[in-house]
C-alpha cells in the first residue's frame, strides 16, 4: 500500500502491527483484511515483502508507541485493555477495538481505514446512527444490540443518532423476510416513531449517557417533501440497477417468486434499499454523519448508502483516499443462540422492552433461561460488564472452582444487567420480587402464601385470577367458590376432587364437601389461593 508502517502515528494501528510481528516470529498465518473486502491469508515468513512490513520499520514503530505511551501517560489510563483518554472532548477510547473483543462487530467497509480515523485520539468525534423500523410501538430485545452498539460510540465520545424510519416504514424492509410486510397507517406509524423514540432516549440515559446523548430524527421530515420525480433525478440516476439486485434480500425474494407458489419481491420494496441509502447520504450532508450501523442482515441496506455517498457527495468534498472512505458500514450479529434461534423472541413472542408490553418480571424470566452455552457470550455482547470481570463470571461457573456461582448463578447476573439496563433499578426490584415470591409459592405448602406472594402471582400472570364479592365468599361453602371463581366446571367435579384429595384452600386440604371458608382465611384481608390438583391454581381477590 506504499505505507511504511513502522511510522504510524495512530497508536491502535501500531500495537496491531506489533501482534502481527510477534505472530510472524511464532510461525502462525496472519489474515488482514484488504481494502475492498477481501482476505488474504499467507505466512508472514514467508511473504513479508507482501506488506511493507520489514524488520527495521517494525522496530522503529515500537519505539513509536514507546515514546506516544509514555507522552500520554499524563491524560490517559488503561481500563479493560485498552487506552482510555480522560482528557475533555474528543475520542476516549477506541469504539472499534470494543466492539471486536465483544464480538459486536461483524463486518466493516474498509475495516483498516476505519480502524485508523476511530483510532486517533487528537481527531474529532465521528457522528454515526443506527436505524430502527418503527413496524410496532416497542423495540424488542433483538433491537438491543443496536442500542447497545450506539452507546459504546457514545462512550467514546462520538455523536450517535437514531434514525426512526416513519418514511421507510411505509414501504417495508424486505431483508430477512420470506413475504412482503403487511403495510401500515400513517396514523399508526406516526404513533409507533413518537414511541420508539421515548424509548431510545430512556434506553440511551440507562445507558450511562445524558438525556441529549442521542439525536432522535424521523426521516420522514426529509422524504415527505421530496416528489417521486426528483428522486429519480438525485437519486435513481446514481443507482446501479444490476448492483441493486445482486443484494441477498433481493436475490432470495427473486428466487422464491420464480415458481407460481412463490411472491417474489414488489418494487417498493425493491426500492428500499435506495430509500435507506439516501437516509445516509441526508445525514452525511446535513450532520456529517459518517458511519452506519446495523444488523448482519443489513449488509446490502448499508453499503448501498456508502456507494450513494461516494456517487453524489464526493464531486463536492474531498474524494477518497487510498486508505480512508468518505462513509463507512458497521454490521453486529443477529442475537441468535447456540441452536441458531433467535434469542430476542419466545414462544410467547417478541421480547418487548416495553414494560407495558412485557412486565420486566416476564424479560428476567427470559434471560434466566439462557443455555450456559450462550450466557457468556450475551455476557459480552448485552452488557456493560468489563472485560476482566466476564472472564471471571465464565471461570466461576465450573463447578471445581473456589468461588462457584452456583446453579444458574451466571445467568442471573446476565438477567439482573439487561433487565436493569432495559426498565432501570426500580424494574429490576420488581422482578426480583416476583421471582422471589414465586418459589415461596411453589414450595410452601403448611399454610397460606405470604402477601408478596400473592402479589408475585398477581404480577406475574403465572396463575389464572378471579375477583368475587366478599359476601359470596367469607362462610359460603368451598364446592360453591370453587364454582363460582370458575376454577371448577361444577359441584360434582370438586366433590369428586375433595374425596381424592385435590382441592386445597390456600394450601389446606379440602376434606369434607361441607368446609366453609372462613373470615381469617383471606390474606390481608383479600386473597385466597385456590388449588384444584398441583398445577391447577388461581388467585381469587375479595371486593
């Protein structure tokens, strides 16, 4: 590339060449990552000269990041493995190197000249924003990672922003999607934007960063202005038609319509990817945004935007250079599990992070569930936990260590981050609550439920609840409330249940047809546990 690496100045640079020097004396094959995408993998004993990567240039770098280490030793300090500058503004650490140990970077456009501008410590922040379909009126876990990705660029000092896409959303991201998406009202998306936008910058405060630590904006503000004609002029024109369909979400929608079964792809949503690249092209003009990121599976979407940048934007700025680009892509994996499911739904659904949508009790729940095969792994990537500390989480769950967390120990603290994160400590408290009251639930069984307890069931929607008036309950016989509060079809049923021992009154056994329920026997004045069988429960509340 004509560059003498050994005089770097950007220190991040110079400590990767360094591993690969000390790489090529232990013999292995090293893989860098060209320019335009492509990988070349070879011994650098024995291609060296491939790379200006000479012994001498090597040294006179090491010496380089020797003398930079100790002139920055005053303003900067070493947290997690990596130099954190903790002087005022400007770039704190580098974002890209974070995302890589953490396994939040998928791939990149001209990975080395991006690594090299997010690098430098003395260069301005970088502005980079993220997407998100306002398609319902809460993101859900699978959306998290974006989020979380801003806010690494946020804690290192760059801008973020959040792109709500009330423009795009009216047409319907087809990446991903076997059949075209069910279109939806303006009315509906305006709603949808307005919620998805509270929630972004919640998610962002939670995130250790001001209210104003994210720009929220709507691209409908720059589309619905703009007429079909003039974006075929500015934009059509610059948009290469065999490029556009050589993108895998249209390629597989294009081979699913060839038989007469298959859908196929429409031109809206054919058009999508031109609607999303010029997102990147206003943001790149109006803010000076430089970098997107996105999903794995938005690949095609991104790189469509920095090839529109570099078509319309670089007869007017700088062009690029051999080793930096005007605009840059960043994809994170998909939040998948060992089983290649995605871990951002159940079987009940989405994980919303709306707690209205889904109690924080039900996400912590989720989390808790996490096969030990994935909990490190989501460790890194959903959480804020250092480095170091994962590492010793991952060596405390076996069980021959000193300190052993125990069954699912690592799991809890993978729930308690996210669940924190997501709905803050007041939510947290809440489904520890819940959870808490839950297994006294399941396991006392000598007398009635604690009031906790009552409550846990009640918030956790784990049992079925019955509201009936006082009058009809306190010194009416138990075969009567047990038909009443519709636990039991009828009379028949629960003397039936009695005289084998099933039917239990806040957990005392039911042994005479002709039992009352007594004053005393409700809890806290209000709740009465009733049980027909083992699984078959509900929570009756007096009014």
């Amino acid at each position: 590339r004509g560059r003498e690496w050994g005089g770097l100045r950007e220190l991040g640079q110079a400590e990767r060449m360094i591993g690969v020097h000390c790489a090529a004396h232990a013999g292995h094959k090293y893989a860098v990552r060209a320019r335009r995408g492509a990988a070349s993998t070879f011994s650098l004993h024995q291609r060296c000269g491939y790379w200006p990567l000479r012994q001498g240039r090597l040294d006179a770098g090491c010496d380089r990041v020797r003398k930079a280490s100790a002139s920055a030793a005053s303003s900067s300090s070493v947290r997690d493995g990596r130099v954190v500058d903790h002087s005022e503004g400007g770039v704190r650490f580098d974002v890209l190197e974070v995302l890589r140990e953490r396994g939040l970077l998928n791939d990149a456009t001209n990975e080395l000249g991006l690594a090299s501008e997010l690098a430098r410590k003395s260069a301005s922040p970088m502005v980079v924003y993220c997407g998100f379909d306002p398609t319902a009126d809460s993101l859900h876990l699978g959306n998290l990672l974006g989020i979380i990705v801003l806010s690494w660029f946020a804690r290192a000092g760059h801008k973020v922003i959040a792109l709500c896409g009330g423009a795009t959303g009216l047409v319907g991201d087809p990446s991903g999607k076997s059949a075209e998406r069910p279109m939806l009202g303006v009315e509906t998306l305006n709603h949808n934007t307005a919620c998805i936008g509270d929630q972004l910058k919640g998610l962002m405060e939670h995130a250790g960063g001001a209210e104003d630590s994210v720009e929220i904006v709507n691209n409908l503000e720059w589309f619905q202005e703009m007429t079909f004609l003039n974006f075929l002029r500015d934009v059509g024109k610059y948009a290469r038609v065999g490029t556009m369909m050589s993108k895998d979400s249209v390629k597989s929608r294009m081979d699913s319509g060839a038989d007469e079964k298959g859908q196929g792809i429409s031109f809206t949503e054919f058009s999508y990817q031109l609607l999303q690249g010029y997102d990147f092209v206003h943001l790149y003009r109006s803010r000076g945004c430089r970098i997107q990121i996105g999903g794995s599976d938005q690949w095609g979407n991104i790189t469509a935007g920095t090839d529109l940048i570099r078509r319309l934007c670089a007869q007017d700025d700088q062009a690029e250079s051999e080793d930096t680009s005007l605009a840059y892509g960043i994809t994170f994996p998909l939040l998948v599990g060992s089983d290649g499911k995605k871990f951002g739904k159940s079987e009940g659904g989405a994980i919303w992070l709306d707690g209205d949508k889904l109690s924080p009790y039900h996400m912590y729940q989720h989390l808790l569930r996490t096969p030990d095969s994935d909990v490190v792994k989501f460790l890194k990537m959903l959480t804020f936990l250092e480095m170091p500390e994962v590492d010793r989480i991952r060596d405390r769950m076996s069980p021959d260590h000193e300190d052993h967390l125990g069954p699912n120990g690592a799991q809890k603290i993978l729930a308690s981050e996210v669940t924190r994160f997501v709905h803050g400590q007041r939510g947290l408290d809440q489904a520890l609550k819940i959870t808490k009251g839950l297994f006294e639930s399941q396991k006392k069984t000598d007398g009635p439920p604690s009031l906790e307890a009552f409550e846990a069931l009640a918030l956790s929607g784990n049992a079925p609840s019955a509201e009936l008036p006082r009058s009809s309950v306190v010194g009416a016989a138990a075969v009567d409330v047990f038909v009443a509060a519709g636990l039991q079809p009828s009379k028949s049923a629960v003397r039936r249940m009695i005289k084998g021992g099933a039917i239990r009154v806040n957990n005392r056994l039911v042994k005479d047809e002709a039992e009352l329920i007594a004053e005393g026997e409700a809890v806290d004045g209000r709740y009465i546990l009733l049980a027909a069988g083992k699984k078959n429960k509900m929570v009756l509340e007096l009014v």
